[in-house]
C-alpha cells in the first residue's frame, strides 16, 4: 500500500492530503530512469576503464607472455647474429686465405635485405613493432646462412683440391742456385737497357749462362710455346697452372716443350738463352694470378733458406736497370 503523503495548509492551519496528478508520477519515473541510467554509464565507464573482466585478465596476460617471448626470440637472434658473423669472419679471413679463394663481397652476403614495404602486412597490430624486428631479423639471418653454406661447398671443393693446387702453385725458382749468377733485377720500375726510360719490369731476371736449364715453378699445362726468335720475349713458354696461376719464362735459347703439353714442378722446360729484346744471357720470369702480374719474390720458398730469401729479397729490391 502506498504511503499517503501530507503538508501543512498555514491558511486553514490544517494538515492537506497531497494529491499526485499522472504527470507528476510521469515526471517522477522519467527522472528516476534517467538518473539509474546516467548512474549505470558512470559505473560502465568506471568498470570498463578500471576493472579488467577475467576474461580482459586473461588476454593482458597471454599479450604480455607474448610480448616476452618475442623479446627472448629477438636476443636469441641477436646471438645467432653474433655466431654467424663470426663464421663469416673465419671464412674470409682464415678458411679462404688457407685455400687463397677470394672472399665473398658483401654487396653479395648482404644482397636482397631490406626493401620498402616488404612487412607492411604486420602493419596495425598492438606489437608491430616487434613482430617486424623480428621478421626483419629471421630473414638476413636465413639468407646469410644460405650465403655461408654455398661458400663452404666452395671451400669443400677447394680443400678436395688442395694437393692438385700446392702443387700447382709457383714455388721454386726456375733457375737452380748451382747456375744462378745473380738476380740482375728484380720486379718494380727499372731503367729499361735499350730505350734508357724509367719503365715497369713485370717479374725477375735470372742472370746465367747460355743453355742453363729452366725448371717448371709448378704443375700446369703450356698455353705458349713461342719456339721462333722474336721481339720482347724472343723465345718463350707460358704455362697455365691452373686457380688463376700462370708464369711466363723468357729469353730462352731453346723451348724444350710443346703447347698442350702437361708439365710438372722442376721440370726442364727450356734454357736460358739472349733472344728477343735481351742484352745478355738470362731467363725473365713472371708470375700471373687472375690476370695481374705480381712479384714472384714471393713464391720462392719450397727450395730457399730463410737467409737465402732474405738476400734474394735484397738483391731483387735494388733499382738497377733490366736486362730486357
């Protein structure tokens, strides 16, 4: 039963009944839903914003598992880095120059990394960021590697042919010490002894008598054998050593050799001889690697003495003039 409500009439100084018209119990209602809905967004907003749900718990915790997983898969990464550019590092500093194969460029190992764009579909999620680094990381790892393992079926290959190349190799001297005379000049600019002009001289000359014999430095296979008196070298052998060797032997007074012809170390070739432009009797020899002429100072050490190729080295360092 309702409760009847009175007030205080100070006219007729009596109590009255207060009479509830339909509009004032609208308006009351209206006023009571409105304020249980004002006060039930106030609480959604408070809830929504302060109290996780269990199920919100739930998820903040898988997301934050998730975020620490990530970081220990990144440092993991970061360590694998570490390991492989250590590798690289051995690659090209120590197996290489064992098996003296030219180290990988790293234009090459680095190629195809990055790009724009090339992650934008982990774009517009909560650790973007993260999942990116990562990705970014797994692929230059897996591509290095890939890298890293084609160079070690190089190195495989090279190490099967390592006897075929030490022996291959320029190592002795093409002249035996019994006939060598002396070194009458060594590689570097000289004065040349018939156009009197400072000009580079390409290898080493051997001076000795006529018809000394001249010894294969290394195992190969002649690609020149110039049997017939001519300009610059006059009679000559070129031999193709295989790895990006070659040596050339000069001013010889007779080939004893063919083109095609295989050759081993120490091996007679020819003799010294004064053909060609050659002022005396003596062998010119250079040393090739991929095209290049080098010193072949540095490839006498299979029949020399330390103190030996120490005074060779001194001898071949003079500036004196050439012979051809």
């Amino acid at each position: 039963m309702a409760k009847v409500k009175y007030f205080y009439d100070p006219r007729t100084l009596s109590y009255r009944k207060i009479e509830r018209t339909w509009k004032d119990r609208l308006r009351n209602t209206g006023a009571f839903i409105l304020a249980a809905m004002l006060l039930g967004f106030i609480f959604f907003i408070v809830a929504d914003n302060i109290i996780d749900s269990p199920k919100e718990r739930r998820l903040k915790r898988e997301l934050a598992n998730m975020e620490l997983q990530y970081e220990l898969m990144n440092n993991r990464l970061n360590l694998m880095a570490q390991v492989q550019d250590e590798l690289v590092e051995r690659d090209n500093q120590i197996f290489r120059v064992v098996f003296e194969a030219e180290p990988i460029p790293d234009e090459v190992r680095n190629s195809g990394f990055g790009g724009a764009n090339r992650f934008d579909y982990l774009d517009g999620f909560m650790y973007t960021d993260v999942m990116k680094r990562t990705a970014e990381q797994l692929e230059s790892l897996h591509k290095q590697i890939v890298i890293q393992s084609i160079s070690y079926e190089e190195l495989v290959e090279l190490a099967q042919n390592k006897e075929e190349l030490l022996a291959s190799i320029p190592a002795i001297q093409p002249v035996s010490n019994t006939d060598l005379r002396r070194i009458a000049s060594g590689f570097g600019y000289r004065i040349h002894p018939i156009y009197k002009v400072r000009k580079l001289h390409a290898g080493l000359d051997f001076s000795a008598p006529t018809g000394t014999p001249i010894y294969a430095t290394g195992d190969g296979v002649v690609s020149v054998a110039q049997s017939r008196n001519g300009r610059g070298y006059g009679r000559y052998v070129q031999i193709d050593h295989g790895f990006g060797y070659e040596t050339l032997y000069g001013h010889m007074s007779r080939v004893a050799v063919r083109r095609g012809q295989q050759v081993k170390r120490g091996e007679i070739i020819g003799y010294v001889g004064n053909s060609g432009s050659s002022t005396a009797p003596h062998l010119h020899y250079e040393v090739i690697r991929n095209g290049s002429k080098i010193n072949p100072i540095n490839f006498f050490y299979n029949d020399l003495t330390p103190e030996e190729y120490d005074r060779l080295i001194e001898i071949s360092s003079q500036s004196n003039q050439s012979f051809d």
